[in-house]
C-alpha cells in the first residue's frame, strides 16, 4: 500500500475533500488545514446536503480551500470571491454559499466587497483565515499585520494601523461575528454550524499560524509555539464589545461570538419591499425562509 | 449582462479574464467614450476596440460586435447572448456613445419570432462528467450548481476536470482550447456588411457609428467617378482576416476610419501586408468625422 493509498483508505475527512487532489500545497506548521477539517466536521455535525453547499475562495494559501472540498467549489480572482459567492447565492437561493477564504483577500483587496455584503446582510458565511499576512506571495504587510510587526514590505517593522475584522463587520452590519484561533477547533466547527443555520452574513475569522514567512521573520518559532502563544494570550469573553477587540503584536487575543442577532436578508428584505410596493404582480424571488414557507 | 462604458471595462477588465479562463458565457456592453483616463464622458469615441481584445492578461480570444444603430443594439444584443451560450466565452457588444444615445425606429418581433440558443446542458450519466471535456466543436457542455455533480473550477491553468495542473504541457492544452474554440469557428462567428464590392478599387472599412459618417464620403467618391466598396465589421473580433487578404489581393486600397489614433487599421495593415495601400483615417473622439475628411482620405488612396 503506498502512501497515498493509505491516505486514502483511512481519512475520515474523504466524504468531503477531493482527496485525489491529495496532498494539498500547504506548509507543515500551517492552519488553514486544521479550519478546513473543522468546516467538514461542521458540515458532517449540521447533516448538510453536500449537493447544495458551495465554497467560494479567492486567491492566496487559503484560496486553494475551494480546490480541495468536494463540494461545487470555485477558485476566483483575487479579493473577488465575495461578489462572486453573492451572485452564486442569488442564482440559486436554496444553496448555502460559503466563503473560505484569506485575510488578505476579504479584507485587503476585497475589503470594498466585503463592507457592501455586510451592509446588505447577504446570506453567505464567510470564513476567514487570518495568518496576519500576504503568505502565497512572499510575506507582505497586510491590513491586518499587527503594528511593529516584520514583514516583506515591513521590514523595519509596521507602523500602519491594522483592521480590527470583528470590529469592521459588526460595524458594517454583519448579523453573526466570530473570532477564534486555530487552537481552538472544537468552537470554531461549532461557529460554522451555527453559521451555516444563521441567516445573513456571518463571518468567522479564524487565527492560524504562517511558520513560513509571518513566523519565521518576526521569530516566532514554529506551529506549536504560535499555538502556544494562543493558549497563553487568548480569552474567551463571548458578546465582548466589538470596539475593544484590536490585535497588538504577540499581545492578547480576545475570541469568542460577539454578535448573533435577526435582521431580515439581501432577499428578504427585497422581496418585502418589491412586494409592498408592486403588491400582487410581485412573484417572491428565492426561497424567503429557507423553503418554509 | 451588464453595461458599462471604458472606465468601468478596465476595472472589468480582471474579471473578463476569469471568465475566458473558466468559460462563462456573459454579455459585456460597453458603449464607448474617449479615453485614456475619465476621458471624454458623454463623448463619443472607438478607442477600446484593442483593449476588448487584448486588455485582460494572458493569451485568449473573446468575440466583439459592433452595432450602428438602435435596432442593431437590439439585434445584436440576442445574438451576442446566443454567441455567448454558443461558444461559452464573454461576447462584447462595442457601441460608442452616438449609438448610445440615438433614437431610431426599432421594430421588435413577437417573442416566439426571437431565436435564443439554449444554454449547452451536458446529458450523460452524472459520473462521467468533466467540466471541461469538450464536445466536437471544442465547447465543453455545462451542469447548474447545486445539482450534485460538486465541480471545482479555477483561474489556473486546468486539465479536463477542472483540477490545476501548473506545467507547460496543461498550459499549452488548456490555452490552445480556449483560443481554437473561437478561431477554429471565426467563419461561422464573422458577420460583415458588403456593399458594391465586387469591382471596387478601394474599400472604406469601418464599424459602429463611423460607418454611418462615411456614407457621404462614400456617395461622394462614387460621384467623382471612383469605384468604392464599403465593409462594416459587424463583427469585430474574431477579425475577417481571410477576407481583407483576399481583398487585398485585387484592389488598390483600405481607407479605415475609425474614432481612435488607429486601432483595427493595425489588424487591416496585418493582413493585407504590402499587396495593396492601407490608409488611417483617425479622430481622437469627443465627436465623430467630418465626411470630408474620409473622402480625402479616399481621394488620397485613388492616387
């Protein structure tokens, strides 16, 4: 039996990934592998029909996720796969699209898309891969680098400000925000379940190591001492205020669910109007409440 | 679909190429203005006939009509959605904004007189499909998302089953597939518009509104005795390049005005080489010719 055949025969996770496309590119130290596993436990845990879940990823480390789930999975163009998952989604309104993607994707280049999904409450979840940099290309700063943190482009250390992603969700109006590290798998497939149940936009922002560029320039040592340092600095504090959660260099990280709440969807939201508006001749777009109704 | 004008094609622009790579069929119009920058807005201009073709990075074919009126802008809009679901690519419809904004009669036939092709929907047993198996022709048949078949598709370079492959030998297949879908199928695609061109000397080429500028221009040359032909490129790209050679070969001159510094000029000068004269008539745009302009152009050409 070869190595891949043994693979083959023995992962528990081969429901649910291509695993002809296995191994995946992924460093040892990193993890978006350990997110994917827990996005497949919580697709296993919710009995999900896999026929009607789609992943969306734009470009980067986490970017390959949509090459890897044996789901209808799309790999977009870099910063896009939000608008992309919105168009997907309101093509077909009783699939439930999911975003798995990079920081540097959502919320660098695609941050304008991603503030416009929340302000509408689209329903996607979105999860994303924090490692605190631009990884694929090199180790650049990125809008979430914490301040004095080394980068590729930073390499005096970065003095800019960084997102606060719960902060600018919650701020932009998404209906469910959450925060965990890659430490903590067991919260972060329960925050997928009930994502995947919610609807509107939720967002997951998951803190993974980088071992090959974000740790091995600031000298931080290897996967387990990043998770480590997740063990040592992080607290849980659900429902904390959105505004208090910054991220200081190697300082504390405070995760948990901090919004959860009910606001009619993108399409609830245009059914209810168009119907109050044109009344009878106004067919209802999508299924309004899941297929409920 | 959606509609834009050259500022919004640019930004479009990333995307475009997505859609070549991962062979969506979609409408593009872009009803131009003069460029580069914020240009000209509300001024009419043809100058993004090139960047329709090359602007999004890598090698890939698309196709462009042009259309010269507003029953054209409806005709052709069906038949860029049937080229698109034809031949799975983007289909740009490259009118200018004197197109954009002109009211003309358009007669729009019953519902049921419209040809629409259906969207190619593959139909073999569920687990034999690959996404990018093409059928006869080189288009791959297409699945709706959500019906259990799970694809994955990318922006990478890709084998049949829509899977990266990152080597030189994937690359050179799945490049050469996207490319000879369409220019293995130009003579079905090319749409051109002739008139009196069998014994003419010189033929006046032109697309969208500036085929409608050189009408007098046109009349004109004919009055004076010359023997002028005219072709419209209803279809842009692919360009007719069997056609200009062909023509090339028995008359003395192109005159090609068009409302840019000299754009499908460049594709005219490609293939009918140094066996005839080939004459630029440019506008930088903010409005169209001046017809007296075209004919001494042509008049020029005779000589």
């Amino acid at each position: 039996m070869t190595k891949k055949d043994k693979a083959e025969a023995e992962n528990p996770q081969e429901a649910y990934l291509r695993m002809d496309r296995i191994p995946h590119i992924w460093c040892p130290g990193c993890g978006i592998g350990t997110v994917v596993t827990s996005f497949n436990e919580a697709l296993k845990k919710n009995k999900e029909d896999l026929d009607k879940v789609a992943v969306v990823s734009g470009i980067g480390c986490t970017g390959r996720v949509a090459g890897y789930v044996k789901l209808d999975s799309f790999h977009t163009t870099h910063g896009r796969a939000v608008p992309f998952a919105t168009g997907l989604k309101l093509a077909n309104p009783d699939m439930k699209v999911v975003v798995f993607s990079g920081d540097g994707d959502i919320f660098g280049i695609g941050g304008n898309h991603f503030i416009h999904a929340a302000r509408r409450n689209m329903d996607l979840v979105i999860i994303c891969v924090n490692n605190f940099n631009y990884a694929m290309t090199g180790g650049q700063v990125a809008a979430t680098t914490p301040t004095d943190a080394n980068a590729s482009t930073a390499p005096y250390g970065n003095f800019e400000y960084p997102f606060s992603i719960p902060y600018l969700a919650d701020a932009c109006g998404a209906t469910y925000v959450a925060r965990w590290t890659a430490l903590h798998l067991r919260r972060v497939t329960k925050s997928i379940q009930e994502a995947l149940k919610h609807r509107g936009l939720s967002i997951i922002e998951v803190i993974t190591p980088c071992v090959t560029l974000y740790a091995r320039r600031n000298r931080l040592g290897d996967g387990l001492n990043l998770l480590k340092y997740y063990h040592d600095k992080s607290e849980i504090i659900h429902g904390a205020d959105t505004r208090t959660l910054g991220i200081g260099y190697q300082d504390k990280l405070i995760v948990g669910k901090f919004v959860h709440k009910e606001k009619p969807t993108f399409l609830d939201a245009m059914n209810k109007h168009l119907g109050n508006v044109l009344g009878d001749d106004y067919q209802l777009y999508g299924r309004i409440n899941n297929g409920k109704d | 679909m959606t509609v834009t004008s050259g500022p919004g094609f640019s930004l479009m622009m990333e995307n475009i190429g997505l859609a070549c790579m991962h062979e969506t069929p979609l409408v593009i119009a872009n009803v131009q203005r003069g460029g580069p920058s914020t240009g000209l807005p509300t001024l009419t201009g043809q100058q993004d006939m090139m960047q329709a073709k090359f602007g999004s990075h890598g090698d890939y074919e698309i196709i462009a009509l042009s259309p010269d009126s507003p029953q054209e802008c409806f005709d052709l809009t069906i038949e860029a959605f049937n080229l698109a679901e034809t031949y799975r690519v983007p289909v740009f419809i490259m009118t200018d904004e004197c197109v954009g904004h002109m009211h003309e009669k358009v007669v729009i036939p019953p519902a049921e007189e419209i040809e629409v092709v259906e969207r190619r929907w593959y139909t073999g047993p569920k687990e034999d499909y690959l996404p990018y198996k093409r059928d006869e022709d080189g288009v791959p048949p297409m699945i709706k998302a959500g019906d259990g078949y799970r694809i994955h598709t990318t922006g990478l370079t890709h084998d049949e089953h829509g899977y990266p492959v990152i080597n030189a030998e994937c690359q050179k297949q799945n490049v050469t597939d996207i490319i000879e879908k369409i220019r293995g199928n130009a003579d079905k695609i090319i749409k051109l518009e002739e008139q009196e061109i069998d014994d003419a000397e010189i033929v006046v080429i032109s697309y969208g509104i500036t085929s409608r500028v050189a009408v007098p221009a046109v009349r004109k040359a004919r009055k004076a005795g010359l023997k002028i032909g005219t072709m419209r490129l209803v279809t842009c790209w692919p360009f007719p390049e069997k056609r200009i050679r062909q023509l090339s070969k028995k008359i003395k001159a192109f005159v090609v005005p068009e409302i840019n510094y000299g754009q499908m000029v460049r594709e005219v000068q490609r293939n009918a080489f140094d066996r005839c004269k080939v004459v630029s008539v440019p506008h930088c745009g903010g409005w169209v010719h001046d017809p007296e302009d075209i004919y001494q152009a042509i008049k020029e050409a005779s000589k």
